[in-house]
C-alpha cells in the first residue's frame, strides 16, 4: 500500500502530461458522477489540462435513478476541476430506448435483482455512448474511472465504464481514498477540497438504482475489508476467506478481465 502520496501523484500526472502531448490530443473527456473515483480523477487531470491549455470536458449524466446528493456533488465536482461542465438528463433517451433494448421489458419483474442489473448495465453503456461522442467531436478521449478493487470484483459494466486512459486503474480503493485526501489538503483550492471531501465522505454508489451502496452489492462492510481480503488472495493467504462473497465474486468474474476473449491463433493453426 502506498504510504506517501507525494510522488505518486506527481508521477501519475506526468505519465498524463506525456500521453496527451505524444498523441497530440486536443482534450480529455469525465463523466462526473458525484463519487469518489471520477472526483480524484478530475483533480489529477485538472492542472494537466491547464497547463496544456487543453479542455477538461466534464459531464454529470443522469438516467432516472440518480440521487439529488449525487447530482449535487457531480455539480460541485465539474465547476471546480473541469473546464466545460455540464448536466445532461438522458432519462428520456433512456426510457424511449429501454423498450426496445431489453426484449423482456414488458414481462420482467423491475423489482428483480437482477433485472436491475440488466438495467445498470444498460444505463452505464447508454451514458458511454455520450461520453465517446463528445470525445470524437473535441479530438481526445474519455478519462476512465475505475480502480484496482472494481477490476478484481469485476465491479463494472462492460463496455460501459472503461475509458481509454486509467489513472487510477491500478490503485486501491482504499489508495483512492487517501490520495484524494492528500488532494484536498495539498493540492487544491477551498472550493475544490469542499467538493472532494464531500466525496469522501459520501456512501459509496453507482447511480444505476440497483443498490442503496457499492458495498451491498460486493456483501461487504468496508473497503478495507475488501482490500485487505483481496490482497489475502493474491498472496494465498486463503484461510478463513475461501467462501467469503468477495472472493467468489472474484472468480465468477475472471471472464469480464479476459474480455474479449480471443482464441489463440496456435490453438487455430497447425
């Protein structure tokens, strides 16, 4: 775990600066959701883009079931770290296309777990869709959100979450909190460690309406937890954690890291 987030940071936004520079891309792209990873990820990419002169385009996008503390702190989030901020509503878009994009609509459950899933995913692909387009139209790309806990619990939508860069894709939850701790007391302005600090402290959610908290869909009660359990396995350190729900929702996910799975051309050709 890191210790000191000095460097880190430092590091992370270098890397940043080099990549937009080699690629000569003209902005960078956020959904702001009003949690914890797109928060750290605007702070991170915020004097990048400034010292660039480059746009960071953000968007607090809404389908339905986004809580008004949500929107609040996307807003909060957006005003104080992107340059082109935005509330789009794509409710209706969604309510028009979710007819047609689930065959079952009409005879489904839409209190079933998981339907809502179903729903989730279609919502989160719907809300990418916007995201790539306004990368298109501006020359960049779409700044992913996720970290190193969700890719082990397989805790996203596929092909609707990942971006085209990760900043914080190998870092911890746990780290996410902490560095953008670090953020709010070193490398930021009052309105902007107001808004990330809000993010911290908030529970923890998707948006998609599935659950009340990220927490109850992995069936754990921290982050901690999850991480300290996580890296227990990675090491096989397996006693006493072997059934425990985050390690099955470790393996029953392995197919969405391998995605999309390629046959090997050895196993093909002779």
């Amino acid at each position: 775990m890191i210790t000191n987030y000095e460097k880190p940071v430092e590091r992370i936004q270098n890397i940043l600066k080099k990549y937009i520079i080699d690629n000569s891309l003209k902005s960078l792209v956020l959904g702001v959701s009003g949690g914890i990873d797109s928060a750290l990820v605007a702070a991170l990419a915020y004097p990048i883009c400034r010292e660039l002169n480059i746009p960071l385009i953000g968007r607090s996008i809404t389908i339905l079931t986004n809580k008004h503390a949500e929107i609040m702190r996307a807003g909060k989030i957006g005003n104080a770290f992107t340059t082109d901020f935005r509330e789009v509503d794509l409710s209706e878009t969604f309510l028009f296309l979710q007819k047609t994009l689930l065959e079952d609509f009409q005879s489904q459950d839409h209190r079933n777990y998981e339907f809502k899933i179903r729903v989730g995913n279609a919502k989160a692909r719907t809300r990418m869709i916007y995201l790539y387009e306004l990368a298109s139209k501006n020359k960049g790309l779409v700044l992913s959100t996720d970290n190193y806990t969700e890719l082990l619990l397989g805790f996203w939508t596929l092909h609707g979450d990942v971006g085209d860069y990760g900043m914080i894709q190998n870092l911890w939850k746990t780290e996410v909190y902490a560095m953008s701790r670090y953020m709010a007391e070193n490398k930021c302005n009052t309105e902007q460690a107001e808004s990330l600090t809000l993010c911290i402290d908030a529970i923890p959610t998707d948006g998609l309406g599935i659950t009340n908290s990220d927490l109850d869909q992995i069936k754990a009660g921290t982050y901690e937890e999850v991480d300290r359990i996580l890296i227990k396995m990675l090491n096989n350190e397996m006693q006493d954690i072997e059934d425990h729900p985050v390690v099955q929702r470790y393996r029953n996910s392995e197919y969405k890291r391998n995605n999309p799975y390629n046959i090997p051309r050895s196993q093909i050709v002779d």
